[in-house]
C-alpha cells in the first residue's frame, strides 16, 4: 500500500448542530425514531407516471411544500429546512456570520423536462434548429428565472445569502460520494484554522422520469417494486439494485476550542477523513478494491487510530449486487479478524439511496448512533449473503455503544470517502 | 498554518488559440487566426469560438474512454495530459496516486438529438408527461447517462491518466473554476496535500445552456463586436479545457522539474450583485493579496465575459480596472477566446503563466478600448480576475519563480 497524505493538522473538529430530511419524515427527531423502529420510506412513485417503466419505486420526499416539483426546487426547500433545524441546533442563531463558508453537495442541475416545457411556454416559438423555438424573448423578468434556476451555483448562492455565510459559497458534486466530501471540506477549513464553523450540506431532490430511466439503463435500480418497502436488502442474497431516494442533512462543524469558548452542546467530533479515486472503471471499482480499502483506511489513519478502535461501520450498502460485495471485501481487508467483531448496518435498507445527500444523511445517522448508543438496523435481511459475513445488524435496531464509527460513501466514476465519527 | 509557496510545474491548456504556447502566442498577436475561429453561423445567432482540430487519440488513446464522453470532458482530459505531461508526471504510477484532483465542471452533456426529437414532438400532445417518458425509455443510451454526470469528468481523468490520489468537483459557473484553484492553493500552501491537479472544461456547443444563458439575457446576438464594447447582451461561449499542477517547491526540487510560476495568492468571494458593491469586494481582495501598485510589470488578465458590458458586471469591472490599473497592460481575454465559464479563470491562469515565463505582455486585444490602452511590455507579475456573469468574484496574483 502507498503512503497516505496525512493532514498535518489532524484533529477532531466538533458537530455542534444537525439537520436532516429523508421520505421518512422531516427533522432529526422523526428520522431518527424511523431508522431505529425499522420503518421504511419507500413507496410508489405517484410524481409523474411510472406506466412501462420497470422501476416504480422510490423513497420521495412528497411532504415539503413545493411547487412545481423541480430538482432545484425540491432540493433547495429541503437545503433550508434542514440548514434551519442545524442553526437552531447548533445554538448559533439564524445565521453563520461569526465566520463560516457553505459547502453543499447538490445534484447537477439542469432543465428538467416539466420546466423546458414551462420555458417553450414562455417564450416566443419561432425558428429554425435544435433548440431554436427557445431563442426568443430574453433578459425578461419572464425569462430571466429560466437562467437563475438553472445554473448549478444558484442553490448555493441563495443559501449563504440567506444564511450569512462567508466567503465563496461551494456547490460540489462526487455523485454518491458527494455529501461526505462537503464534510470533508468543512473539516479541512476549519483545521487550516480559516474560520471556526462551516455550514455543510447535503441535498437532492432530483427525482423526476428522466432520472429513473437513466440510473434504470445503468441497470442499477431495483425492479422488485411490490411491496415497496422490501425493495432494498442490503448485503442479501437476493439483493437486485439500489433504490432511488430523496433527503438532505446539514452538520454544523466547529472549531473545538470554538465551540466550547461559547458553551455550545457538542453532539460529536469528524475525527477522520479519507477519500481515494478508482481508476478501474466508471461504474465498477477495480476487483481488487484497493480504493475501497485506501479510503477507509486512511481515515482511520487521519483519525491517529488503529482499526480496532472501530465498532460501527454506517455501510454505504447500496443494495446492488456489485457495491455491496466491494464494500464487504475492503471492510475485511482492513479489518482482518476485527471484521468479526464489527457491526455494519445500511441505512439505505430504510430509505433508500439519498445519493449526492447520503454522504451527510447517513453522517447525521452515525452520529446518532455514536450519541444514542442505538444502531440501525439493515431491514429486509431474509437471505444472507454467504459470500457476506458481516453482522449486519439484521432487521432491528440493536443498543450497542460504540467510542468510533466510519461511515463510508461510493459514488459511480469511482470517488470514494470514509468519515470517522466519534462521541464525547 | 504552514505557508508553503504554490508551484505551477505544469499547464495544459486547449483553447481557441490552439494547443501549444508558441500557437497561443501567434494567435494572440494575429486578429486574423483568433477570428477565424469565431463561428456566427453554427448556434446562429448566437456566436461561440471554437477549438481547432487537434488529435484527440495522442491523449486519450482508447476509442472506449473516447466514446465515454462528449466535446466538454475530451478537452478536459486531453488538457490534464498535457499538464500532467509537462509537469513530468504522466504514466508515472506511484506519484500519480498522491495526486489530489479538483475539477470544475458544469452540467453534464445531453443527447442534443434526442432533446431535439422530444422538442419538436411534444407540442399539441396531452399526454405530454407520458410521452416524454416513452421517448425518453426508447432513446437514452447508457454511455451517454455517464457523459451527463459531471463528477465523471474527474472519473475519466481517473481512468484515462491514472489520477487517483483524491477527486472532488466543484459546480457553479465562473465561481467553481475559482474555487477549485482556490481550494487547491490553500491545502497546497498548507500542507494538506503535496500535489494538485485543477482544472476545467467547457464546450460551447451546447444549445441547452446556449438558450438558457439567453433566456437570462446574456447572449450576444447575430454579430461580433469588441469585448469591451458590447450590449448587456454580451457573452460569446469560448471552447476551453485548462488544467495546472501545481506542486510545493520541496516536491518540485524533489522531483527535479522546473518551477515555472508562483501563485502568490487567490481570494474569491461572493457579493451580493443586487444590493453589493462589487469593487470594493475586488478591492479588499487584492489588499488581502499585498499587490501594492498595479504598475506596467504586472500584466492584467480579465476574465470578464461580455455580460452586462453596458451596464453590468462587464462595465463594472471594466471602470474598476480602469481605475486601478491604470498604468498596467490590461486584457480583456473574453475578446479572443470567448468565455468559457467554469473553465474561464483557469485558462487565463494559465496564459499568465505563459506570459511570466516569457517575461512579456502581449499587444492589446481590444486596441481601440480605453482600459486596454497600454501597450505590450516587460512583466514580472500578473493579475487574474474573474467576476462571473452573474455571480462570484475572484482575482488571482501569480509571480516569476
């Protein structure tokens, strides 16, 4: 194995607030009550018809007030709800001017068909061309939102106007991957010592037709639609895909010395970081899965541990049958006999896969589960993998106190992320 | 926090000015070959500066990887060979796993054929929602679903160039690409990483963003004008991919390669363009940054992309420049290459480092313009800046070794 980069600043940097939306329900507390009973957020797809399609299931947030549904509109009510339930959280107030940059993980955005429909509406038909009927009225009012809403920098910009924070806000994107590395970020910042806080985000709302068919031709989505809950099995045998789903999280992290000079609750500490890119494959990692095991492992090394001292791995756990099968074999290489002793459990088995959000859905999971003392459990574990030998935490949740947990992201063009969490 | 000089050991950079510096440089000082390459009637009317051919298989050699991507990620990755290539990294295994990558990117590509089909066919319908399904379900190719991702940028550097220390990309327009070199700069000086690959890309031949960036107003239509001259309606899309590693000196002397330029430092912001005042954010930056006088050995690359060149963000920053730059070679780069949004700064990064490491400024590019008024000139320094269209402001100061 190579050298690893190492931080020279290594450190724990605090969570002082946490927010958080997935389908099952809006705010940590309902979250957190769902994940730990069991409950699943999967459900029929009622946005737009699913008729021929042969994914008719997904984990939609269907309960912010948002119309019309769009990528960029669903994922920013989401962003605002859950960086309010973090600020409120987090005891700083409304807003991060003390001294804080956003980093948001949101999905690339472009015109969805309902809104180039609106924007064909819009304008004045006419002309010749692909896209032609679109070239007319510009720089209106009308049309001006057409631009604004549709460039990937808006949700960004938005929030930190909203929000007071500093600096360049940054919109990032590590496909499935992507919520983490906004906490990566955030934990970078504030050991260079550039501020005490940072805002990070994650967020996607981008369920719509197009999407569905395009992680469907991936053949990457679960088609086992009824019942819908049942869908997504991590680490079973007779698992057959992911399940698309919808949610966001927001952390705020805090300089330590920060947080405790101004009496803040401290929920948790980002004890260790570490990331390693794939260079096998756009949607496989190499067989070898060196990069699944550099990124776990040099974030137990970012941390200053040994992988020993980790009881509770949040699984990225996809549910398909090549992510699952990878993650089990990076865990064991750097584990070795530990892995035995390891309770590994994926959140997606409940609500789905949160994708450019999941990093920071399932960062905020962990650290209630490193707070709680509770783990969640990876429901609809009927048929065990044998292939997989990992205590899953099957089907229920499981009280279980663990010092230090990892929480691992994947993401397809082969990005990859470990977190280390820790309690008090 | 450790304060560490940014190298730049290396830079690939494919542009309207062709691909090798000694083309840039010919292509600078000749109005003739940077407007034949100015195209009014592709996109008409919307007008877009192309890249020359070049050959694509002598960076990205497996017509697979060649297939996986659209015009956007083929420059990017055929530019981050280059960087890579000049930079003596290339092919080098070990090494090429402690890189950390960041990227800026914008939205990934579409299947414009079928967009066109979907377009065309949908009016009049009322089942609209199902029928954009079925066409959908029948005409999305999986490789091109790929394309569409733009984390997937960084992927195929990944697999084609075997970059693989770290990967993050970075969305948002002109901010993004400031952003990323930012971000990079900073874990760079600090020590959080010894080696860095940034860059950019962007294709002008994107009739969906064409049309979007009009719908806000930014388009310039029908006809070329000046830069600096333009209606509010000034923005002409530019062909760019940009890459820079950049690299402490102890990893350089270590490595034996030649440090070519330094950057000093790079600050970038968000003002808010509504109620704010942008020129005293791009004041407060280059009093953070210790410039000093602005004098005429500090060549000044402007970033400004032809919108609001009336009465917006190209006026502002033209009147600010005007006002502080007033003894330095000012250029406004959007004149010959277009503006390439995300990969804008970058670009002009990168011809900043062409310029230091020849020790000259070149000729104005919009000779009859006030703030490009003076002339060509010994160098020492440069100063990049980059306010985005509509949002986002950055400036960055690079120096000789």
């Amino acid at each position: 194995m190579t050298e690893q980069t190492v931080d020279p600043f290594a450190r724990a940097v605090a969570i002082t607030g946490v927010g958080m939306i997935t389908s099952l329900g809006r705010g940590v507390d309902a979250n957190w009550r769902g994940l730990t009973a069991g409950a699943s957020g999967i459900h029929w797809i009622e946005r737009f018809s699913t008729d021929g399609l042969r994914t008719r299931i997904a984990g939609c947030v269907d309960f912010m007030s948002v119309d019309p549904i769009t990528i960029p509109s669903l994922s920013y009510a989401m962003a605002d709800a859950v960086i309010a339930e973090a600020m409120d959280g987090s005891g700083l107030g409304a807003e991060c001017s003390i001294g804080g940059d956003l980093f948001l993980a949101a999905p690339p955005i472009e015109h969805d068909w309902v809104s180039r429909l609106r924007l064909l509406e819009a304008v004045d038909p006419g002309g010749e061309g692909p896209y032609a009927r679109d070239v007319g009225e510009s720089g209106t009012e009308k049309t001006r939102v057409w631009h604004s809403d549709f460039m990937n920098g808006t949700l960004a910009d938005k929030l930190a106007q909203k929000y007071r924070c500093t600096g360049s806000p940054i919109t990032l994107t590590t496909a499935c991957a992507s919520g983490a590395s906004a906490i990566q970020l955030g934990v970078e910042s504030i050991r260079r010592g550039e501020r005490p806080t940072a805002l990070c985000v994650g967020t996607d709302g981008s369920i719509n037709s197009e999407a569905l068919i395009r992680f469907a031709l991936l053949s990457a989505l679960s088609t086992r639609n009824d019942p819908p809950e049942e869908a997504a099995k991590p680490f079973s045998k007779n698992r057959d895909g992911f399940v698309m789903a919808e949610g966001a999280a927001a952390l705020v992290l805090e300089d330590p010395l920060h947080a405790r000079a101004r009496g803040a609750t401290v929920l948790g500490y980002i004890v260790g970081c570490g990331e390693a890119a794939d260079t096998f494959h756009r949607t496989r990692s190499n067989p070898d899965g060196h990069a699944i095991i550099r990124s776990i492992s040099s974030a137990i090394a970012d941390a200053g541990l040994q992988p020993e001292d980790v009881g509770y791995i949040n699984a990225h756990g996809t549910s398909t049958p090549e992510n699952d099968k990878m993650e089990y074999l990076g865990i064991a290489e750097v584990f070795g006999d530990h892995t035995k002793r390891l309770a590994v459990s994926s959140n997606k088995s409940m609500i789905g896969h949160t994708l450019t959000a999941a990093g920071a859905v399932e960062a905020v999971a962990t650290i209630k589960s490193v707070e709680e003392g509770v783990l969640p459990p990876t429901i609809n574990y009927r048929e065990p993998d044998p292939d997989i030998e990992l205590d899953v935490v099957p089907n229920e949740a499981r009280a279980q106190q663990v010092e230090f947990a990892v929480s691992n992201s994947f993401g397809f063009g082969g990005q990859n992320v470990s977190l280390v969490i820790g309690g008090m | 926090m450790i304060d560490r000089d940014v190298c730049v050991t290396g830079y690939g950079l494919l542009s309207p000015l062709g691909e090798q510096p000694d083309a840039w440089w010919a292509a600078l000082k000749d109005r003739e070959i940077w407007r034949s390459r100015v195209d009014k009637d592709r996109y008409a009317p919307f007008i877009i500066h192309t890249i020359p051919d070049y050959d694509l298989s002598s960076q990205i050699p497996r017509p697979g990887d060649q297939r996986a991507m659209g015009p956007m990620m083929q420059y990017g990755v055929y530019a981050a060979g280059l960087a890579l290539e000049m930079a003596g990294l290339k092919g080098d295994a070990a090494l090429l796993q402690q890189v950390h990558m960041i990227v800026a990117s914008g939205g990934g590509e579409r299947d414009v054929d079928l967009d066109r089909a979907i377009v065309e066919g949908v009016t009049g319908r009322n089942d609209q929602d199902k029928w954009i399904t079925a066409q959908m379900a029948d005409g999305l190719r999986p490789t091109l679903f790929l394309a569409q991702l733009p984390n997937l940028f960084a992927g195929n550097i990944s697999i084609v160039h075997k970059v693989s220390g770290s990967s993050r990309t970075f969305m948002g327009e002109e901010a993004a690409g400031a952003d990323a070199l930012r971000i990079a700069c900073r874990r760079l000086a600090s020590g959080q990483g010894d080696i860095f690959l940034v860059g950019a890309a962007f294709a002008p031949e994107r009739p969906e963003l064409q049309i979007s960036y009009n719908a806000g107003g930014y388009m310039l239509r029908d006809e070329f004008a000046d830069l600096w001259s333009r209606p509010d309606a000034g923005m002409c899309f530019g062909g760019a991919g940009a890459f820079l590693v950049l690299e402490s000196r102890e990893s350089a002397a270590t490595r034996r390669v030649p440090v070519r330029v330094v950057i000093r430092g790079i600050e970038s912001d968000r003002t808010d363009r509504a109620t704010g005042d942008v020129a005293a954010t791009a004041q407060r930056q280059i009093e953070k940054l210790g410039i000093g006088e602005i004098d005429r050995d500090t060549i000044v690359l402007s970033s400004a992309s032809g919108a609001g060149a009336a009465t917006g963000a190209t006026a502002a920053e033209r009147a600010w420049l005007e006002s502080v730059a007033a003894n330095a070679p000012v250029r406004g780069m959007a004149q010959v290459l277009g503006h390439p949004v995300e990969a804008a700064i970058l670009q002009n990064v990168i011809l900043a480092c062409a310029c230091l490491e020849r020790g000259e400024a070149f000729e104005p590019l919009c000779p009859d313009s006030v703030v490009e008024q003076n002339g060509a000139g010994s160098v020492n320094r440069a100063l990049v800046t980059c306010w985005g269209h509509g949002k986002g402001e950055a400036v960055a100061l690079l120096e000789k070794p």
